[in-house]
C-alpha cells in the first residue's frame, strides 16, 4: 500500500475532534482486543489526534507527529513502530529467511512461504481478511503487517497462491514519512 | 495473564529498521560500525562469534549462499549511489543573484538548492517571515526551481543559506553572490 508513497501524497490534515477520537480508540481495541489495556499508552487520552487524508482513500492518524495507525476503507491497521512496542497484541506469522528480502520490498507472500520449515503458522486458524503482523526466522521484530487472503486452514492446505495481502512493511513510504 | 508492557525497541541510526534487520539494507557496514558505538550489548547479541555459529537457518547451504551475494550487491550499488549523490552535493553550488527591477528596486533569486533536498516552500516561507517581503518558488529557464525574493537582501540571505548548509553539515559548498543589471518587465 506504501510501495511509493511520499509527502507530496498527503492531501490535508485534520485534528479530530475528542469524540471522533473516543470512537477510534473503542474500534481499534475492539479489532485486537490485547491492546485494549496499553491503548492510552498508545493514543493518550488528552492529546491530539491528527487526520491525515492521502492519495487512494487512506487515512492515516497521528499522534504528535507520528503515525499511529491508518485505515483505507474500514480496517484500522497499526503502525510497524506500534507492532515493535507490544508484539503480543497482535496474530503472529512467521515467513522463513529466503522470504525477508521480498517482503522488504513489499512482495505480497505466497502460501509456501508460511508452510516451508522455517515458517510458522498460528495454531489457532485464522479467516480470511484477519490483520497479521508479519515477524521472520530468526528475527525478534515484526517485518510487516499484512492481510490474510486466506484462511491458515486453506494456506495449510491447500498451500498455492497469494496467502498474505502486506499492507505495511519496513522500509516503505509510511516507515519513512516524516511528519512535521 | 501478564500485563503487556511496551517494549523499548531499539532502531538503527543509519538505516532507522531494527538492528537485526540491518543486513537487508544498503548499509550494513555503517550500520555495524554504528551499532557497535551506541549499544555494544546489541552489537554483541548480533554480530559476535557465538550468535553467528548459532544463527541456524532452515535453508539449505546454496540459498543462503546466494542470498548473501544478492545482499552483498545491492549493498555495493547503495554505496555507489550514496557516493555519487556526496559528490554531486559538495560539487554543486548555490548562486544567489540579485535583479534590478524598476529604479531602485531589486529582487535576490536562488538557484541550485534542489541538490539539497530541501522544502522550497518551506525555505520560501522562511524568508519571507525573516525578511519581511514577499518570497516565492517558480522555475526558471533552465527547468530548476528557484526562489525569488523581493528586496535587496542578497547579503543575508548569503548568510543564513551558508548557516543553514553548515548545520546540515554541507560546509564545503559555495555560495556564490553575483549581480545581474537584467530589466525585468
């Protein structure tokens, strides 16, 4: 979604008003529900949220100048640098060595990907469309954060194919955007 | 169940990814070099001699072969290209002109900063707060942006870009003044 993705993308910048704000907090701990306890660490209660509204319909949310999370349609998805302070929060997958390079270039990741023997699926199974964040063998921080084409059952099984849509990944225009 | 704390992460310097995942970027040797400045315990869980030989991989021996050629090239483009872009910066020059307009008006134009990668507008807005005039950005015959200033403040704006280009730590540029008697219409 970042793949080229610069300042000159933004359209404008909002503050939101405490209600609105309110309101994002409950949906965002209601998509993942472990954060529920540090979310006003993350988005402090009095503080000042900013709308960022950019090129393709995205939204991003700022916190003094730094992203926390951003939407497209209705999903709110977290920000890489949230994912690295509380990685418990949020579904694990594990993609093996040789697929770290593509993912750092914004490859979306193919079922065998996730199957192969250095990758790790959850045990619990997952739908589609469910948020993950996307972690590497042998790493200990999240690499992206992507959407789940399909279900870990279908990627077990049937093992062809797109598995996982990456949203977000290190190193792509939102890691980089500097907001000032 | 443990409450979830935030865990302090740590990012790279040169490369701002997370220390471990400096290897993918393009400047791994700085990134070390870095590393192993600011937080030694970090470079030693990473780099030293034991967590290399425990570093297992599932892949076979070819791939992860291969894929550390492909690291190493990209690796030496980025350099290359990082080399290539310092030597176009300490060569270029910022040349601030000054333009006669009617009678005893003037106005400062500045070219040859895109090199820099700074915010035209931004930079305009700038002068034109600290100088009281008006300031913009508009392209001139040869396609480069430059900034107009209204006034005859060439002197100071000479100052403040060479400041500016100091703090950036650019100190080897030139800032050449010079004086054209064009009649604008």
């Amino acid at each position: 979604m970042f793949k080229k993705f610069t300042k000159e993308d933004i359209h404008s910048r909002s503050n939101i008003k405490s209600s609105v704000q309110r309101q994002l907090k409950s949906k965002f701990a209601a998509q993942f529900p472990d954060i529920e306890a540090v979310i006003d660490d993350i988005v402090p209660k009095k503080s000042q949220a900013v709308l960022v509204k950019c090129e393709d319909k995205i939204q991003l949310y700022a916190v003094e100048n730094e992203v926390v999370y951003f939407q497209q349609f209705d999903v709110l998805i977290p920000s890489l640098k949230i994912v690295h302070k509380y990685p418990t929060a949020f579904p694990r997958v594990q993609v093996d060595r040789g697929a770290i390079k593509f993912v750092l270039s914004g490859a979306n990741i193919m079922c065998p990907g996730l199957t192969s023997k250095g990758a790790q699926l959850p045990e619990e199974s997952l739908s589609t469309d469910t948020l993950v964040a996307v972690f590497a063998e042998g790493k200990e921080h999240a690499l992206a954060i992507g959407k789940l084409i399909m279900s870990t059952d279908d990627i077990r099984s049937i093992n062809k194919g797109i598995g996982i849509e990456l949203l977000h990944y290190l190193g792509d225009g939102l890691w980089n955007l500097h907001l000032d | 169940m443990s409450e979830i704390e935030a865990k302090s992460v740590v990012y790279c310097g040169v490369c701002t990814f997370p220390p471990e995942y400096c290897e993918f970027g393009g400047s791994f040797k700085r990134c070390k070099e870095w590393l192993l400045e600011n937080h030694t315990e970090l470079f030693e869980q990473l780099y030293s001699e034991d967590a290399l030989a425990n570093a297992t991989s599932s892949l076979s021996l070819e791939t992860e072969a291969k894929i550390n050629q492909d690291l190493q090239k990209k690796q030496a483009k980025e350099e290359a290209k990082a080399e290539r872009e310092l030597k176009k910066k300490l060569s270029s020059k910022v040349i601030v002109k000054s333009i006669s307009r009617t009678k005893r008006k003037q106005v400062v134009a500045i070219s040859g900063l895109e090199v820099f990668e700074i915010d035209m507008k931004k930079l305009a807005k700038t002068f034109a707060s600290k100088f009281a005039t008006g300031a913009s950005v508009t392209k001139n015959a040869e396609k480069k942006e430059e900034i107009i200033i209204q006034g005859d403040v060439a002197d100071e704006v000479e100052e403040y870009i060479s400041k500016m280009l100091e703090e950036k730590g650019l100190t080897d540029v030139k800032v050449e003044q010079t004086e054209e008697k064009k009649i604008k219409k």
